[in-house]
C-alpha cells in the first residue's frame, strides 16, 4: 500500500523494472494481465503481444474454454523504445487466464510484485454478455483498476459488415459496455479477426499499454489476495 496516496500499488524501483542488460541498454518490464470471458480472443490478444502463436486457440469442446488455468508466457523486444535519450528493452510478461477472471492468488503467484496493464477482452458482435465486469475487477485489483486497463473489442470485422463505425457503435452499444468504454484510461482498441491480425495488430497493441503504463509511471496494482472470486 502506497502510503502517500492510500493505493493498493506496489512501486516499481530502479532496480526492479530498469535495469541494464550485457549491452548496457536499459530494460523495462512490464506484467500484462489478460481477462475475457470464453471465446473472446484473449489467448489471440496475448499472441499478438508477445509476437507469437504460444498462447492455445481454438473453439469451446462441449462448453469448455481452451484455456484452463492460468498461463504466464514472457518476450523481450530489444530496442523497442527510446527513454532519456537511450535506447530500452522492452519486456512483457504476458498471463493468459480462464474464461471470466481467475482466482486472486493464481495472479499472485506468477506476478507478487503486481500488474501493471490490463487487457480485458470482449467481443464487439456479442455486447449484451459483458455484465458486472467492474465489480469483478474492483474485487480483483481495488478502485484503481481503471486506470490500469485497456479495453480490446474483438470481431470488429462484424461492424464493418453493418457499416456501422466504431464510435457510432459504442454510441449505441448497451449501457454496460458504453459506461465500461468511459471508464477504462487505456481507452477502447477494436480488432478485426477478418485478416491475420494478432501479427498485424502486435505493436499497435504493444505501443497502446506501453503508453498507458508510462501513463501510470510503471506502477503496478496490487492483488488482493484475501478474497475469492
């Protein structure tokens, strides 16, 4: 608990998150977090961050989601980006969960010092099952999850079809994903799964939750830990 603000962060020291590899570049890590009911694209999204097909896709068996426990895959992208006039290394450690949010400690586990960015992960062609997503991450991370979440809306290939643009569409979406849009700082991002986009679509999406950590100075959100979902 950061003291000076009441917030459930942990801080990231120099140490921790910018250190300096064998070329004396610096290193930036960052714990990506990605959340989704089934069949969203989550494990898709977590492809097109690290750059790869890792992450297992595929159709539900019987009900069942691809995904059943929670999957920590890391990459490092060399040189990504510039800090303080010196070149940095990106790295992200990306955990795939189950469908809807996982169990508190599990999250724990693969990142104690916390979550800096998270993709939550929703189908534009079907709004209407996205219901009490804020409660849930509220219980998950506390009242700061929104500043740490980027909303991705797959399938917007679907919208295109209805001819209907993307701001015309949360305009008219239901209220629980218009007000979900409005929340989340990291803005709204929509994927068309029409073309091959997880290789397409990687570094917008990389550039997008780079932009929203330096946004929240690399702090992490803390899990609590002490509730069940």
């Amino acid at each position: 608990m950061d003291p000076s603000t009441g917030h459930g962060y942990h801080g990231n020291n120099l140490f921790s998150i910018l250190s300096r590899s064998s070329s004396e570049r610096k290193v930036l890590t960052l714990n990506v977090l990605l959340l989704g009911d089934r069949q969203s694209g989550r494990s898709s999204v977590g492809n097109a961050l690290i750059g790869g097909q890792e992450f297992q896709t595929g159709a539900c068996i019987s009900g069942v989601s691809m995904t059943t426990e929670c999957r920590l895959l890391r990459r490092n992208f060399p040189g990504y980006f510039r800090r303080q006039g010196a070149e940095s290394d990106l790295t992200l450690r990306v955990i795939d969960t189950p469908p809807l949010l996982p169990q508190p400690q599990s999250v724990h586990e693969l990142c104690p010092e916390g979550v800096h960015v998270v993709v939550l992960v929703l189908r534009a062609d079907l709004p209407h099952l996205n219901t009490h997503l804020e409660e849930h991450l509220e219980t998950l991370f506390g009242p700061e999850w929104c500043r740490h979440t980027l909303l991705v809306l797959t399938h917007a290939d679907h919208l295109k079809e209805a001819e209907l643009q993307p701001a015309v569409y949360l305009t008219q979406t239901t209220d629980s994903l218009r007000a979900l849009a409005e929340e989340v700082v990291g803005g709204v991002l929509f994927l068309d799964n029409s073309c091959d986009w997880p290789s397409i679509r990687g570094q917008p999406l990389r550039d997008r939750l780079l932009r929203l950590s330096a946004r929240n100075h690399h702090t992490a959100l803390t899990v609590r830990t002490e509730v069940s979902i």
